[in-house]
C-alpha cells in the first residue's frame, strides 16, 4: 500500500504519468503535466464518468467556454464571495490561509511570534484581459467552477432538447483557482478539471434527487476500483446559505481524508441569480402541472477529475512480495478499464521470426486499445515495468507461436500465463478484463 505522497510523486514521475509543469525551468508553483499514461488514466477516468452521467434518458452533456461574460460572476457570487482568508507573516512574508492556522502559534515558517497581519478577503478567481485595451470594461475571469457554465445554457438545452424536469446537464471542463495553499500533488492545484452535472427538478423534490445521486455517485467510485474502507460521507452541518443539503464523498489520501466530490442541494439559488442579473426569463412551463411557471431547484454533483485520479492511483499503488523466487515488485491495479495500456507485445527475443507476428498481433489489438511494443531487456524486467504502469495483460510471442500459432498471456494481478490462440487474443483480453 501507498505509504507517502513523496513515493506516488516519485513514480509518476519515473514511469511518465505525471511531470511538474515547466519542469526544466525549475518548474512552476503546484501545476502538473499530465504524461503519456497520465493522459491516457485521466482520459479513462474522464470517459467513466461520462459514460456513467449522459449515457442515460435524463441527462445531456455540454462543452461551455472558459472565459464567461464577467456578469455571470457577479450574479453567482463568486466576485463578492468567492475568497479565502488571506495572512502574511510580517516577517518571512510567507501567507497562510488564516482559517487553516492558529494565528497566536509562532509562524511555521520562520519561527517569528506574534508577526501576522490581520486577515484580509483574497478573491480565489484569476482575472485576465479580453482584447487590446487594457481597460476594466475588457476584465474577464478564467471560470473557477464549470457549474455557471451549465446554469445559463439551462434554457437552450431544455428547449433544444424539448426536457422536461426532471433532467440534467453534464459538464467536463478545466477551471481554476488561485489558491493560497495549493498542494498535496494533484490534490490542490491552481488549474484543475472538473465533472460537474446539475440535475434541475421540481421544487420540494430535492430529498429523493440527493438520494438517487448520493447512491450513484458514491457506486460509480466504488466501480472504479477503489476500496470502500478508503471512502466516508461527509454531512455539511454548516451550510452555504443558498444550499439546503450538503454531502461529500471524501477519500482517504496518503496526506488523510479529504473532499473529492460534492452533491450539493442548491435550491433555485443560481437560477434565480441568473434571471435577476441577466434579465431574462429562466422560468420552465410545467405542462404535466397545469403550466405552472417556476424556477426549478437543482441537485449538484462535482467532482474533481484529478482528486479523483489521484485516489484511483493511490488505490491501485501496491507493493507486493509475489513469492521467494521474486523480489519485490510495485503494481498498479488499476481496474482494467481505467489502465492506461491494456496489453503489451513481447517478442521473447528481438528476432524477425517473432516480430512479424508480434507486429501482426499489436496492430490487430491496436485498432481497440492502447497498447505497448517492448523488445527491451529480460521478458522478468519487462513484466515488472509493465506492472508498475498497471497493464493488465502482458503478451508473450516465442519460438512455439511459430508452430502453435498461440501466445502466452500473463495476468497482472495474478501471474498466472495461459496460452491463448492468436485468432482468440483479442476476444480473450476483451472478455477477461470487460474490456
Ligand atoms: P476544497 O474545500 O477542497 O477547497 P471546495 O469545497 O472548494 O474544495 P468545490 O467548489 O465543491 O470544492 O469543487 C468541487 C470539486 O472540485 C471538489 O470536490 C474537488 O474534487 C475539486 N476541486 C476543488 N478545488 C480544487 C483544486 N484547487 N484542485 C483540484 N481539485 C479541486
């Protein structure tokens, strides 16, 4: 099991799933670089949660701007609220969230007593310019939350989708926030992804919508593989002030437990910010009620895309002890679906007669899967190099597939090889990992 952050750090370095961003110029404060199997971990964990939350008769999907009009952010609150408190030693000039530390303790920092200032507002949004004049009329934010991007498109999509409530709106986008302590790897980081759905129902509804999600959303963690004891509920007891329920799915990460996903009862809170900012009618026809016009109340679900991926990698990172023959060995059990490769080619030995058909076959299972051609060293290094990035199947040609047309598969998480007809690996692969 995972015992430090420094060693998934480490590794994700090591075996290309995560780099510091800007790296060769010393890199740049808490932004990371998804790498060759990053990309292709948080691509799958992207599509899980995609497939989860639209394949469904109640729920489409949207790809909303970044940059907003900067009056969503007034009607949504986030210029007026959207702030952390901020103190400065007065002394190294280091800043703390003030609500994270004890401001009579000495600094952490530097040991000075009594040195930090008062506590101020700091607004978390970054803000930019939008064309060639710099001035305040051209102020744009980077959005800190997809959510907004959701609530003004709710009337197109409920026209152009002819939706009746309940139904619900599907989001995968970036978003950032310029926080005071980022850190932890990917756990708190400036720029991030979120998968956000609003689910719009019928006021007085909103206790049986949270149920429904509650249970989905904390089945579709489990179904990625991680362990049930390593996630807890969290009840908001203190609410936000346009919430009327609040939960959290929380993980337990190397550093402890902490948020991954939100589901947040937000009433009409958004809507009718919208409406009264914008102007613009947002109310929605009831025609199985008598046309009844109201604003409908929405239930949030939120997740963020690499809170998630940094659980599954901390699940799936064991070290494991597999036998006396062998020494120790790390292993990525990834559920098959999320792996980022799903089977490596081996040719025993770096020959024509067995790179023909092991280049036959990798093409073959490349039209359905990402996967990996390694001729490099002993057929053990190759196993445990392709154990360390969590490839489930690892394909195995030798001198008998000239004769037998069959190859060996080796199983991930159990070892154990089995040959298999060339014509019947990829049905193989495909049924063993629900692939
Ligand atoms: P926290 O309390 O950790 O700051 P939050 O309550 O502000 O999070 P929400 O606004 O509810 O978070 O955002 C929804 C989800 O987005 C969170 O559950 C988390 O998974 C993710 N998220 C929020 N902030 C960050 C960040 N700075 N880096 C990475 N993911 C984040």
């Amino acid at each position: 099991n995972l015992k430090s952050m420094a060693d998934l750090v480490a590794h994700s370095k090591h075996r290309g799933f995560i780099f510091q961003s800007s790296e060769i110029y010393g890199g740049l404060g808490s932004c990371w670089d998804m790498g060759p199997l990053g990309v292709e971990l948080k691509n799958n964990i992207k599509q899980s949660w995609w497939k989860a939350m639209t394949y469904r008769d109640d729920v489409d999907g949207v790809d909303a701007a970044i940059l907003m009009h900067p009056t969503v952010w007034k009607a949504s609150g986030h210029v007026d609220n959207f702030t952390d408190p901020l103190v400065d030693c007065k002394v190294c000039k280091s800043r703390f969230r003030a609500d994270n530390i004890d401001l009579s303790a000495p600094c952490s920092n530097c040991g000075a007593k009594d040195s930090f200032t008062e506590p101020r507002n700091f607004n978390l949004m970054f803000s930019t310019q939008m064309g060639p004049v710099e001035d305040t009329s051209a102020k744009v934010y980077l959005r800190p939350e997809t959510a907004q991007g959701i609530f003004v498109n709710f009337p197109n999509v409920q026209t152009t989708m002819r939706r009746k409530l309940p139904f619900g709106i599907a989001q995968i986008g970036k978003a950032f926030r310029n926080e005071i302590t980022p850190g932890n790897f990917i756990f708190r980081t400036r720029e991030f992804e979120q998968m956000e759905m609003q689910y719009f129902i019928k006021p007085g509804t909103q206790a049986e919508a949270m149920e429904m999600w509650k249970e989905l959303r904390w089945n579709w963690h489990l179904e990625n593989g991680l362990r049930k004891e390593r996630l807890q509920w969290k009840k908001h007891e203190q609410l936000a002030h346009y919430a009327d329920a609040a939960f959290d799915i929380e993980y337990q990460f190397a550093h402890g437990w902490g948020e991954m996903e939100g589901i947040h009862s937000r009433t009409d809170f958004d809507l009718k910010q919208h409406q009264e900012y914008s102007k613009k009618n947002l109310n929605y026809v009831d025609q199985l009620d008598g046309n009844k016009k109201y604003l409908p109340y929405v239930l949030e679900t939120s997740v963020g895309c690499d809170r998630c991926m940094l659980a599954v990698m901390s699940d799936a990172y064991r070290t494991e002890f597999p036998g006396d023959a062998e020494k120790e060995r790390v292993v990525m059990r990834f559920k098959p679906s999320l792996a980022p490769i799903k089977a490596a080619i081996m040719p025993l030995m770096k020959k024509p007669d067995l790179e023909g058909p092991a280049t036959a076959l990798l093409r073959e299972l490349q039209k359905d899967f990402k996967c990996e051609y390694d001729t490099a060293g002993s057929i053990g290094k190759r196993y445990r190099r392709q154990d360390e990035i969590g490839t489930p199947a690892c394909i195995t040609v030798d001198f008998d597939t000239l004769t037998d047309h069959s190859v060996t598969v080796r199983d991930r998480d159990t070892m154990v090889q089995e040959r298999v007809a060339l014509d019947k690996v990829k049905s193989y692969i495909k049924e063993k990992f629900s692939l």
